[in-house]
C-alpha cells in the first residue's frame, strides 16, 4: 500500500463524518474537566468554547473563535471528537481551528459575523456545519461545501421553541417537493434561493443530503426527544448542561432521551431528579434585533 | 428468508441498512436492532461506525452486551466496522474510554491516523478481491496486533485495517460509504456458509 496514494479532505470524508455522530448528542463545553464530563456522559463530540451561549448573551461585546490554548486542552482532554466555533465568513479563524487539530467547524450565529459572505467551506480539508432556518438557507450553505446542517433556533435561551420552527420548517418544505415535475422544483429553487441540483436531490431523497441535526434552545431531556421524533439526526445542546443544576446528570440523561426518544415510559424514569434545567428566556421577548438566528442569510 | 441486524445504538445505522439491502437484492431481511430479543431474532449482525464510547456505553446500559457475546459466540457472522471494530476487539492500546467486548483476537489502537483532516480515502489491495477496493477512513482505528487465529486482509503502510477470524468480519473503513458492495458480498457470502 502506498502511503503517497491516500486523498484527503473529500466530500466523501467529510460527510462521512458528520454521518458517524448520527443519533448522537454534541455538547458545548468551555473547560477540559467539562469535556471530560461530556464524554463520560456519552457526548459523540464536543464543541469547544470560551463561553456558553447563554453567558455570550448576557456578556454582549464582539464574541469570537475561543483562545486556542482552551480548545488546545480540550483535544488532549479526550478521544471522541472536538468541533469549534468560527464567526460566520471568518475563514482565518477556520484556518486556525484547522491547524490546531479539530474534527470539525461550527460557522455559528452565535458569534459575531465578520462577513456579508459565509466561508467558502468546500476549500478546506476539515468539514463544517452551519445552521439554517429553511430549506434555502440550507442549501446555500451545503453549496459552500457544509457537511452537516444544523436547525438555528434560539441559541443560549434554553426554550427549544425556534429548533422546532426551523425543523419543521426544513423537513415541511422537503415533504411539499415530493412529486413537483422539473419546472416547478426550478420555481422553487428561484424562489428559495437554493441551488436546482439540491432542491432536486432533497426531492428524491426526501431528506437533506447531509446530516441535519437540531440545535439552539435545547435544555432537557423532553426537549431532545422532541426534536429526534420530528426527524432530527442527532442533537446539539449548548447552554442546557453546563448552566443546568446538575450537568453530569443532565448530560448522561439527554444522551439517554436521544437514544431512546420513542419510549415516553423510559423518558419519564431518566427525567426524574435532575434538578433545575437551565433558567432561560422566551425566545419570543427578544427583540428582533437581539436574536442570534438573524445573523447569516 | 435470513435476517440481518444492525445495530441501532447511534452512528450510521441507515447507511449499512441500505448498503446490505442492495448487496442482498431481496434475500435478506436488513432491521436496526437496539431492544432486548432483538439480536437473538437475527442471523447475522452488523456493528456500525460511529463514537465508540457512546457505543459502549448504550451497550452496557441497554442491557445488550450479553445478547451480542452470545450471538458471536454461538458463530454468527459479524461484519464490525471502525467503532464497531474497536467494540470486538481484545485490548484497547494506550487508552481506557472504551471496554470492548473481547470477541476478536486482535489488539487495537483508536484514532490511529490523527484527527478528521488526517481522515483518508485508499485504494485497497483486500485479499480474495481481484481489483483495488476504495476503502473510506475516517478518524480510523488500526489494528496493531492479531492473534494466531485471525487472517489479515488488508493493510495501510504497517497498519492492518481489515481481518477477519471465523464468523467475526473487521474492518477500520467503511464499506457502507461506497457504492461498491464486495465487502457487503463477503459478508453475505458467510451468512450462506
């Protein structure tokens, strides 16, 4: 076997990767110990901080890539995956989370964008996720080369309210292509935005090409669960563990709820005790100009 | 008809239901199995890729782990790919995140080619394949070690990345990523045995 002959950074890996954290949960963590937590727990990845959403929301400020010493020490912390957040359009942050070692980029609404455009994310070798509202915002960004989509929601409020809006939204403008004839899935694209190969293929497939996780205002168990039984591959939680009374409880029992998100019996014994979810906020008393779900087009 | 098991604890369960559903063409039954009975209702099983600690654990926890050592036992065919490789195996170097189960003859190493830029696709030379097989690696185990039991198939530089002992079928790549269906053929093929 020659070494010289191997490919590197394909769509094929890239996807690839994503598909492995299927049925999975993904948590935000700002420290190693928390990383540990994390993986203990049964996290598939982690997605390395400076802060929580909900602490970068209260902070205000220009939030950006987290200090590459922490995301440093989360590598070294555990085995299973590391991803870490870019501003949207800062394709030098990307660069550097790639050069550290990450598994993966979340060019995130959550930081402050620092460009009109999204990265041009089919040039690097790493893969990325990106979140999105609708259909069109979902296709714009596999066409910049994201590996996994991920739903908006409402970052850091703990009220999963946005994640089902943008989830149904995803899957419900899927479901309306099924059976539309050329001429109308191109009407569609116009109208959406999206490139006509991927408005056709989601028609074929009746699902994304990537993976298509929920994130954005997960907080508990039930929450978890809500979203895999409205079609969720897996799920982000960001705030909802680490601002949670008792996370490492909180943490194995939203890894159970993923797993078992059909069984209402089951779910109701791993919901007991678990303390005090995560305070949050009604998504729908931020003013506009305030919500994360807003930055990225 | 025979039916085949994949089991549904998390990673790419849907991708290896499709994959052995076009290898077989109708003469198997492919299902995700993640409840207790499940694994004994199947004649042969499939351990996806996906996060190996997440793996192990929802084994403990849904009280399958026994189910599955049986299964393997009693000589049924596995087909284990990258996590799945790492659950089989003997020993787990330098690393204690993940208990395998101990099925397979082998000493193995996760992660052993880097983190996810590192990932890779290669053309295999696989023994018992006449052409180079286009083998999908992602964040990949190796196996460092076998047993005298175990034949290996395929190689990467020192590395093994496929082997196989008995009805236990091993592979650090994913089969499931690809159109080509031989690897799904071999398995197959040993469920007819």
């Amino acid at each position: 076997m020659e070494l010289e002959n191997l490919r590197f950074g394909t769509e094929l890996l890239k996807r690839g990767f994503a598909k492995m954290q299927k049925g999975g949960v993904i948590m935000d963590v700002t420290t190693p110990e928390q990383a540990v937590i994390a993986e203990e727990a049964g996290a598939v990845a982690v997605m390395a901080l400076h802060a929580v959403p909900a602490d970068i929301r209260k902070m205000g400020g220009v939030a950006r890539m987290a200090d590459p010493a922490i995301i440093e020490a989360i590598i070294e912390a555990v085995t299973i995956p590391v991803m870490a957040k870019a501003r949207i359009g800062h394709f030098v942050e990307a660069q550097i989370l790639e050069a550290l070692g990450v598994d993966m980029v979340d060019e995130s609404e959550v930081l402050t964008p620092a460009d009109e455009f999204h990265i041009e994310k089919a040039k690097f070798t790493i893969p990325f996720v990106c979140g999105a509202r609708n259909l069109g915002e979902a296709c714009r960004r596999i066409k910049e080369g994201a590996a996994m989509i991920r739903t908006k929601g409402e970052a850091g409020t703990g009220d999963v309210s946005q994640a089902v809006l943008h989830m149904r939204m995803i899957l419900g403008q899927i479901r309306s292509l099924k059976g539309m004839d050329d001429l109308q899935l191109l009407k569609v694209a116009r109208e959406i935005e999206a490139d006509l190969d991927l408005v056709k293929e989601c028609a074929r497939m009746q699902r994304l090409p990537v993976v298509n996780f929920a994130a954005g205002g997960v907080a508990t168990p039930a929450d978890a669960a809500l979203m895999m039984q409205l079609g969720a591959d897996g799920v982000f939680v960001g705030s909802g563990i680490f601002k949670s009374e008792s996370p490492a409880a909180m943490a194995v029992a939203i890894v159970e709820a993923v797993h078992h998100y059909d069984d209402a019996s089951f779910l109701a014994n791993i919901s007991k005790g678990l303390g005090a979810a995560m305070k949050g906020l009604d998504a729908a008393t931020i003013p506009e100009a305030e919500a994360l779900q807003n930055r990225g087009w | 008809m025979a039916r085949i098991g994949v089991l549904a604890l998390q990673g790419d369960v849907s991708e290896h239901v499709q994959a052995l559903e076009r290898a077989a063409a109708g003469k198997a039954q492919v299902v995700g199995v993640r409840k207790p009975g499940q694994i004994e209702e199947c004649q042969a099983l499939v351990l996806p890729g996906g996060e190996s600690t997440t793996i192990c654990r929802q084994l403990q926890s849904s009280g399958l782990t026994e189910e599955l050592k049986a299964a393997a036992l009693s000589g049924k065919p596995i087909l284990a790919t990258c996590a799945g490789l790492v659950l089989i195996s003997q020993e787990v170097e330098g690393d204690n995140k993940v208990r395998p189960l101990g099925l397979m003859d082998i000493k193995i190493s996760r992660n052993a080619f880097g983190p996810q830029r590192e990932s890779f696709e290669a053309d295999l030379q696989v023994k018992g394949l006449n052409r180079p097989y286009r083998a999908v690696f992602i964040r990949a185990p190796a196996i460092c070690e076998v047993g005298r039991e175990v034949e290996v198939l395929a190689r990467v530089g020192e590395a093994v990345v496929a082997a196989r002992q008995k009805n236990l079928l091993a592979l650090a790549f994913h089969p499931e990523l690809t159109e080509d269906a031989r690897i799904h053929q071999i398995f197959l093929k040993m469920l007819e045995a």
